[in-house]
C-alpha cells in the first residue's frame, strides 16, 4: 500500500498522467477511480482521444491510397495480398528466414513470442527489407493508422504455439490494447491458415459508437482487483454477448497466403486465434502508439533515421537495467534465426 506521504508525492505524477496514454486502473488511482469515472472521466479521455484521432486522420488522409483508407475507415484493418511483387518475394522470405539476430523471448501460457529487431545490421543484410519499409505507399498507410507521422517498431516476430505450458495464451482472447489508437501490421511470410492460429479481427470495432461507450463506462466502473489482470491494466477483454450488445460482427480470422499485410487500428477487438496443435508463424510485425491528445502530426524524434532503427535495443537495454522496478518479460535468447523457434524451449523461458 502506497503511504499517504507517498501518495501526496505521486499526486501530480497521477494527474499529469491523465493528459498521456496512461491506461492501468491499477497503478494510477485517479484513472481507476468509481468515482470520477462515474462523473464521466474515463469516457471524456476516450472521446477527446477519439476526436484528436480522427482530426490527425484527416489531414494525413490525402497520401494513402483510396481503396486501403476506405477499407481501413470501414474495418479498422486492410488486409493487401501480394505486398511485395511475387517475382521478389521469395528471395526476402528466404533472406529474412535464414537470418542470424540477437533475438528475445517471451512465455504467455503455452505459446512463446519470439523477436529479432529490424536494426541496421538487418537492414544492411536484406536490403529488400529496407526497400520494402521505404516504400511511400506503406508509410502513408502506416501514418494514417497510426495518425502520426511515426516511424513504427520493426521485429521479425515468431509465434511458436503449443510449447507445453500450463496455462492458456490470453492473447487468444478477444481484447482492445488500450483506450486508444494504435497501429500493429504483420506482413506473413508463410501462409496462415485456421489452425495456426492467425489474428482475429472484430470489423468496424475500431468506432466509438454510442454503444462502445456505455461499455467503456460500464467497464471503468468496476472494480480493477475484482476483474482480469490484463483489463485492470487498461487492455480490456470481452466476450461474444458484449459484441453482441455493441451490435459487431463475429470476428474476422486471417487464414491469408504469405505475402499479405495486414495492418489494424488494434483500439479495435482482435486477438490471437487459437491454434488447433503445435507450430509457427513467422511474421514482420510493426508496432507504433504515441499519446494520444496531441494535436500534431511530427515532432517525433525517436522516428529520425540513424535513430529509428535503433531504438528497440535501447528499449530492451532500458528495462533490462531496470528490471527490479519496472520488470522484463523480454528474455535474451541467443544469437537466432526466426525459424527455429518451434522446437519448444519453454524451459528457457521466463513467463512475464
């Protein structure tokens, strides 16, 4: 239990919080408070969010193709078969796939994540890669996702499902990430069917409707020790009948071939789905969330080349010092090639 002195001094750290993407109900007490979500807190940051998003949208919305910005506005995702034009797909599948990186790996119940970042010894390897993350219709498409000018995360991403553990993948539940937009793409560079558990996506969950809304005050009204540790922490869960009640669809699962990109606004309802027995996939996935109430489009400087690439060993130096106080689920696995993460090595990884 935090001491009243101690939450005298944390006082503004919290308040100061509520003007970022600050999402845990549990760690900050105004944020989690019945009381002032019941006076409408939580779901004026969703709206105000909500609104600077679209606004940021607006003015980004000129350089992206018009098929993919309808779709996406539509969805919440665009899904693009034949990203890269076949004839130079294979030679980048190959490339990437018999790639050495330092990688790192993470246990969520029976299924491990592992992650090799896309640094300047990768790039400079398979200059396909860069080329592909240069091209200007993909960058548009990812600002305007994102509704930032920012250049996102890059990680060749294996999920090895089926490992052994005891417990289930909780990623295999449908959830939001956060209260807010965000932007994940997974380009595929192996075909994806149902039984290997691809992404989920609920169409049109993206949308603050009426409905969304009174779920989200609903579920800043309860209380953050009584529900699911991953809701608590502001990623949301949720089940058929609440779809149901905000009038979605059933989920969309992305049984794709290899070579198709999908990018989502993961505000919106999605998950893992569920593998039917052991396996990979191996993916290039992207990732970029930024606070969510500011007004411009730029001004990121982590998104500077030189520094952009850079960045997720500076992440993972950061938590690896910090460990005690903050934690690491990201455990250090080597120097790795993506593809042999299947040969289940559970007992080589700490869970989160």
């Amino acid at each position: 239990m935090v001491s009243l002195i101690g939450k005298a001094f944390l006082a503004p750290l919290w308040a100061l919080q509520l003007a970022t993407g600050a999402k845990s109900f549990l760690n900050n007490p105004l944020i989690g408070s019945r009381r002032l979500n019941g006076l409408g807190l939580h779901v004026a940051r969703v709206r105000l969010a909500d609104a600077m998003c679209r606004w940021r949208r607006r003015r980004l919305a000129s350089r992206v193709r018009p098929e993919w910005r309808e779709a996406f506005d539509r969805d919440g995702f665009v899904a693009i078969p034949d990203i890269v034009p076949p004839a130079e797909f294979a030679a980048l599948r190959k490339a990437v796939l018999a790639y050495h990186g330092h990688a790192r790996e993470m246990l969520q119940g029976d299924t491990i994540t592992r992650r090799i970042a896309v640094d300047p010894s990768m790039l400079n390897a398979i200059p396909a890669l860069r080329r592909l993350l240069k091209r200007k219709d993909i960058i548009a498409l990812f600002h305007y996702v994102a509704s930032y000018r920012i250049t996102p995360l890059h990680y060749i991403q294996t999920i090895a499902s089926k490992t052994g553990g005891n417990e289930p993948d909780p990623q295999e539940t449908l959830h939001a990430d956060s209260f807010h937009s965000s932007l994940k793409a997974w380009l595929f560079f192996n075909p994806v069917s149902e039984a290997d558990g691809p992404f989920t996506y609920v169409p049109g969950s993206h949308r603050f409707t009426p409905e969304r809304l009174a779920w989200e005050r609903e579920r800043s009204l309860a209380d953050p020790l009584a529900i699911d540790r991953l809701s608590a922490r502001g990623s949301p869960r949720i089940g058929t009948r609440e779809l149901a009640a905000m009038k979605l669809p059933a989920p969309r699962a992305f049984a794709v071939p290899g070579n198709t990109l999908v990018v989502a606004d993961t505000v919106g309802f999605h998950a893992r789905g569920p593998s039917a027995g052991a396996g990979e996939r191996v993916e290039l996935w992207c990732y970029a969330r930024r606070n969510p109430f500011l007004p411009w489009l730029g001004g990121d400087a982590s998104s500077l080349p030189g520094i952009a690439e850079r960045r997720v060993a500076v992440v993972w130096a950061v938590r690896d010092r910090l460990e005690r106080w903050i934690g690491q689920p990201w455990h250090p696995a080597g120097l790795r090639p993506p593809v042999d993460a299947c040969k289940r090595e559970a007992r080589a990884v700490h869970s989160p």
